[in-house]
C-alpha cells in the first residue's frame, strides 16, 4: 500500500484512536470523565481490600455495586438534558411523596427510619435519590426565571431545598440532610446570587441555625462537642478520631506500605472500610498517596467544571455545576472530618469508601453529567 492511499484510508476510516472516540460519543459517554472515574475506582479497591482486613468478599460486592451502577450511568447518559428538565418537577413530587412515606411506613435499623422496603427487591432509601432530584429541581425552577435571581426567587428556591432537606433529618440522617442542602444551595449561587440577597438568607438561616442544637440527638450533639475536643473522652466517643489522627500521622511521607498499616489491621480505627478508609491509605502510602488521590478527585471536579462552564443552556449548566461541585464537597467534609477539621458526620469517601446506594448514586449523576456534555455536542453540529 502507497503513503497515498495509506493516507486516504485514514481520512476516509479515521484513525483507531478516532474511531474509539467516536463511539464514546455516539454511546454518549465522556473519555475523560469515565477515565478518571475508572483510575478512581481500581485504586479505592486496592486501599478497600487492605481497609476490609483483607476480605475478599466485601471487595467482591463493592465490585458488584460498580456493575450496577455503571450500567445505570450508561442509560442516564443517553437521555437527553431536555428530557430531565421536562420530569424535574414530577420527579421532586415523587421523591417528596416517598419521603413522607418513610416518616409513616419506613424501616427502622440502628434508630433511624429511612428505608423503604420493597417486596421481592428489599430495602430502597429514598433519601439517596434526593442528592440528583434536589438540583435537578432548583435548577429547573431557576432555568425559567430572570438571571441573577431577585430575592423572592431565591426565597422560594430556598424553601424547595428546605423541605427534603427537613424531611431528611427527621429520619434522622444528619449527613445525607446537609449534603441535599449543599446540592441545592450550589445550584442558587451558581445562578449569580448577589451577595445581598446571599446575605438575607444568611440573616433568615442564623436563627434556625441556633436552633438546630436543641433539635439534635443526644449522638449528634456528642459529635460536635468530641470534635471541639476529642481528648475529652479517649476512649469513648473520641476514639474514632483520636485513632483515625493518629494513622494519619503514623504514614509519613511515603507510608508503610500496602497491607502493612496497624491502625486498621489490629482493629484500632474502627469504619475503616468505610468513613475513614482515606486514615488506611495515609497509613500505608503515606503523603504522596493522599496527593495522588487529591489529583485524581482534582482530575474528574476539573473535567465536571469544564462540562458545567461548556453546557449549552442554563438548566445544564446549574445542573452540571451542581452535580460537579457536590462531589467535591463529599471529598472536602469526609477527609475534614477524617483529619478533625469538621464534626463527624458520616459521609463516605467517593468511589473509595465501602457501600451500596451512595456508589449508585454518585455514578448515576455522572451518567447525567455525561448527558450534559455529548448532547451538547450533537446539538451544536
């Protein structure tokens, strides 16, 4: 074969790394996002089988947990924004409706109702939905009105975000409540909030704020005073802190090497497959491997950010905004809470941290990220 008809092949065929490009998009998903997502991913298995004691099976179902939600976030990529935009509404009635239902009818485990049980399927916590429904929901109801939003706008947002938000705490579940709250909230000061009205609803939230105190339970209360001072009770409810600091410290700068952490291996950090699996991997790879994990969480909000400030309408772009910032702030308050800088809370650590739903739900909404940015593409041609 000629260079000639070699170079007529390619432009005729495209190139393999082109060609594989193109399906990406013509299945709509993002190489750059689903990259990071799958580096992300195989490392946190990694840290998980070390976190777990070396349980093969609780690595076995976190891998389980992937193939469901991968396939989820493949169908949720191939809607199309403006088929989101157009259900935001009935899907916040559904989701509010099922929340109610938990307060009513759900299931109780540990002292908290929020678990729906379904026949045949099992227990289904409506809650986790809510982190997608919230957003979806506030930037719909923003996408309609005049941008930046004036102050009876951004009261009624603000009531919307409240409501499942309530609901939520009552349940009670103090860490999913706040990161609804937050999702939401991104979405409103994404839409050019003015500091002005930023400062209303600070003066509006500063009593309620106040009051939350006597609202917590005797738990949550314990929470924020063993954050102010762990040392106070060592060996009760300072503990998880105290242990969780102390692995951190321990690692070093290049840590002790995988399965050869102490903290997790002789049962001194309790939850360590799960809110403190990031205290395992300071242990065991030191500073450089919380670096690299910071730079591979840095990789995906990055490429989310792009997605966001390139979206072709409004609803879009706060959605992706949203979506994208939310995942940040999962990553900013479990290793604040991990390293004692933030109240414990029970938030795990993304795509790191052992569990069910929150792996779905997180990969369900960057299903929709990727919605956001190839229909763009095929919009635009």
């Amino acid at each position: 074969m000629s260079k000639r008809d070699f170079r007529h092949q390619l432009q005729s065929h495209g190139s393999p790394v082109t060609q594989r490009l193109n399906l990406m998009q013509a299945v709509h998903l993002d190489p750059p996002l689903l990259g990071g997502l799958l580096l992300l991913i195989s490392g946190g298995l990694f840290v998980l089988y070390s976190a777990s004691g070396e349980n093969m099976d609780m690595v076995w179902r976190q891998i389980t947990r992937f193939a469901i939600g991968f396939p989820i976030m493949m169908v949720l990529a191939q809607i199309s924004p403006q088929t989101y935009k157009r259900w935001s509404p009935v899907l916040f009635a559904i989701g509010i409706i099922l929340l109610i239902a938990v307060l009513v009818t759900g299931t109780q485990a540990k002292g908290a109702q929020r678990w729906l049980a379904i026949p045949g399927v099992g227990r289904f916590q409506p809650s986790e939905i809510m982190k997608l429904i919230v957003p979806m929901m506030v930037a719909w109801y923003l996408a309609e009105r005049a941008l930046p939003p004036g102050s009876k706008p951004s009261l009624a947002t603000a009531i919307l975000i409240l409501i499942p938000t309530l609901l939520i705490a009552k349940q009670p579940d103090l860490g999913t409540s706040l990161l609804i709250a937050s999702s939401g909230f991104i979405a409103l000061f994404l839409s050019g909030l003015s500091w002005r009205v930023i400062g209303g609803l600070i003066v509006l939230a500063a009593p309620a704020a106040g009051g939350l105190w006597f609202l917590m339970r005797d738990y949550q209360r314990q929470r924020v005073l063993t954050f102010l001072n762990p040392e106070r009770d060592p060996w009760g409810a300072g503990w998880n802190i105290i242990q969780s600091k102390t692995a951190i410290g321990s690692g070093g700068v290049e840590g002790k090497g995988w399965l050869n952490g102490t903290q997790a291996h002789l049962d001194f950090l309790p939850e360590s497959h799960t809110d403190f699996i990031i205290a395992v991997l300071a242990e065991e790879f030191g500073l450089v491997g919380v670096c690299c994990l910071l730079l591979v969480y840095l990789a995906i909000i990055g490429r989310g950010i792009y997605i966001c400030m390139n979206a072709q309408d409004t609803y879009s772009r706060l959605l992706a905004g949203s979506i994208t910032l939310t995942f940040f702030v999962y990553v900013f308050v479990n290793i604040g809470m991990v390293s004692g800088l933030l109240p414990v809370v029970g938030v795990p650590l993304p795509m790191v941290s052992y569990g069910g739903t929150s792996v779905v739900t997180l990969l369900a909404g960057f299903g929709i990220l990727m919605s956001i940015h190839t229909h763009r593409r095929l919009v635009s041609r």
